[in-house]
C-alpha cells in the first residue's frame, strides 16, 4: 500500500501567472453568483485546495510556490470582483463597464 507522497513544489515565482490564473479568476467570479457563499467559505475552500494539490500525482497539480500564491489571489480577486458587480447591479446611478 502506498502512502500519501507530497510533491515537492518548487520555491520560485517564474511562471507564476498562466492561463490557469484567468480560469481560477472566471470560476470564483461565477461562485460569487451563489448567495450563501461568502469570503471565509472561498478562503478555505481556496488554501485547502492548494494543498490537496501537493498531493496530487498529476502533472497539472506539480506547480511552483509562486504559482500556488497567485492561484488564492486570482480566487479572492475573481470573487470580490463579482460580488461587487452583484451589489452594483441594482443600483441604477452606479455605472457598470
């Protein structure tokens, strides 16, 4: 029986942002969507995921430290991004791009 073996991500930040970073941005924007979903959920929801990844024996989930930083900002900036668009929304003087 095998055990759990973490990857070992690599401590630079080259490459850190990819077209991974817009996708994380899209799909927490669109979670943003949901109601009941609030910061603190995506806060876990996001560092958690980041170190399931370290675990993960795919090669889309072996990532440098850098990019796995970036992965949780692009998440918080997707959702905040979309929260406020939502607040806007219905305010008829506010003026959306």
């Amino acid at each position: 029986m095998k055990l759990l073996q973490m990857n070992e991500p690599f401590y630079t930040f080259n490459n850190s942002i990819n077209y991974y970073s817009v996708i994380h941005f899209i799909e927490y924007a669109i979670l943003s969507l949901i109601p009941f979903v609030k910061f603190v959920h995506v806060a876990i929801l996001s560092v958690f995921w980041e170190i399931i990844e370290l675990f993960i024996d795919q090669e889309w989930a072996k990532e440098s430290g850098g990019n796995k930083l970036f992965d949780i900002f692009f998440n918080f900036s997707g959702f905040v991004f979309g929260k406020t668009l939502l607040k806007h929304k219905g305010n008829k003087n506010s003026i959306l791009l």
